[in-house]
C-alpha cells in the first residue's frame, strides 16, 4: 500500500522531532517534509506534494490561518489537520471556515492522529471531524475541557474512549441504555481494541479523576455522585451526567 504522505508545520522544534520519530515507524505515513512557521509552510506546499499537512495555528511571521487562508486560494489542496493548545471557540470556528478538515486539540494520543490522517487521506468518514456545517469541533473541544479539569490525563487510553463515549451520548442519549451492548463495541471498533478493554480504560481514568481531580470541581458537575459512601459514579453515570450537562448547556445558549 502507498504511504500516505504528509508535512509538518509547528514552531516548537521538539514536538515536530517527535512527530517525525514517531511517524518513521509508521510504513502507512511518509514526512515529507518539516518546518516551523507559516512562511517555511507556503514554500514547502509550494514545492511537494502531500495528501495531508499538519499545521500549528499559532506561529511567528505567518501564523496557521495565514496558510489556511493563502491554501484555499489555490485550486488544489492537501487535507489539513490543525493543532491548537487553546480550547477557543472562535479558533475553531474559523479554521473550520477556512476548510479545515480536523481540528486536533493539544496534547493527544499519537496513535488516535495516525488513524485520524490515515482515514482524512483516504475520504473516509471521521468521527467528528470538523466542517462548517457541523458544530462536532466545538462540542469536542467542550468536553475536552471537562476531562481536563478532572485531571483525567490525555495520555490514558481511557481519555480518548470517554470522550468519545460522551460525543456518542450527546449525539444519540438512547445508546447510554446500551453500554455493554452498543456504546463499548462501537468505541472499541473504532480504536480497534475490545469491548472489555474499552471497560477498564474508561474504569481507571474515572477512578484517576476522584483520586487526583479538585473536590469542588467533582461537586460542580457530579453533586451528589462525590460521596466516599456511595463511591465513584458508574462508566454510564459519568458519561451520561457530562452528555446531559454540555446538552442542557448548547440548549440554553440556543434559546438565549
């Protein structure tokens, strides 16, 4: 199979090393190419071609939405997956305007962004993938926050699996009725592990959340849920009060 073939554009020298290290093991994903701002990425887009670039959007000299807005004048164009260390709203929304076909949050699993270029190169569906007519991006980045301020790391496998647990609830609530049946398959195929794996990932990420997370915080979105006699809330408890809060939330600014 043909690699799929991307550049790197990011101003911190040692994450582009370590995406370079990590990808030179992938025989799916070629670098072509590396550079730090906004100008080095015109030029090099100008002379290679790639199927996927990925892009910081904050840069000296040309920034990331310099290159998006200098990218969709051409009349071709690689995919793009974008990085961003903020959880703003309003980034999202412009890159997204600007053709962004993913907006990647920092930090984040590198095997999750291998699969997340592997399946934008080959037009395959993305779960939530960012694109103007879909406010996916946003909810994301909303719950990414959320299992921040839990200090529920984005390293554990259990991240990813929550997050994607709640994105599926808030999408479509009847599927937290069928966890073992539905909700863990659904995930586990999608990261190609097991239902059981997907269990105990999404186990002991809520269980590093009551041991290190901020009590105050536990008693915004969990109430009665913190309480050592009860213990910690169920995998379904928890994505099912996240889901319904950010839910609730998007309904209220709506009828603002």
């Amino acid at each position: 199979m043909v690699p799929v073939k991307i550049g790197i554009i990011d101003d911190n020298q040692d994450f582009c090393q370590l995406l370079r290290d990590f990808f030179a093991n992938q025989s799916e994903i070629q670098v072509i190419f590396h550079g730090h701002n906004g100008m080095e990425a015109i030029q090099l887009i100008e002379k290679h071609t790639i199927d996927v670039l990925l892009l910081d959007m904050i840069m000296p000299q040309v920034d990331g939405f310099g290159v998006l807005e200098w990218l969709k004048k051409r009349p071709q164009r690689p995919k793009v997956i974008v990085f961003s260390a903020f959880a703003q709203e309003e980034i999202a929304r412009k890159a997204v305007a600007l053709g962004v076909d993913y907006y990647v949050l920092k930090p984040f699993n590198l095997t999750i962004l291998t699969q997340r270029i592997l399946e934008i190169a080959r037009d395959k569906s993305v779960g939530f993938m960012a694109n103007p007519q879909s406010d996916g991006a946003n909810l994301e980045m909303e719950v990414a926050k959320i299992l921040r301020r839990l200090n529920i790391s984005s390293h554990y496998k259990g991240y990813n699996y929550l997050r994607d647990a709640v994105l599926l609830t808030i999408k479509e609530p009847t599927i937290i009725n069928e966890v073992t049946k539905r909700l863990y398959p659904t995930i586990a195929e999608r990261y190609g592990t097991t239902a059981h794996r997907v269990e105990r990932a999404m186990r002991f990420a809520i269980e590093s959340a009551w041991n290190k997370g901020e009590v105050d915080t536990l008693h915004r979105l969990f109430g009665y849920c913190v309480d050592d006699r009860k213990g910690k809330p169920t995998n379904a408890s928890f994505v099912a009060i996240i889901a319904d809060k950010i839910r609730l939330e998007k309904r209220l600014k709506v009828n603002e």
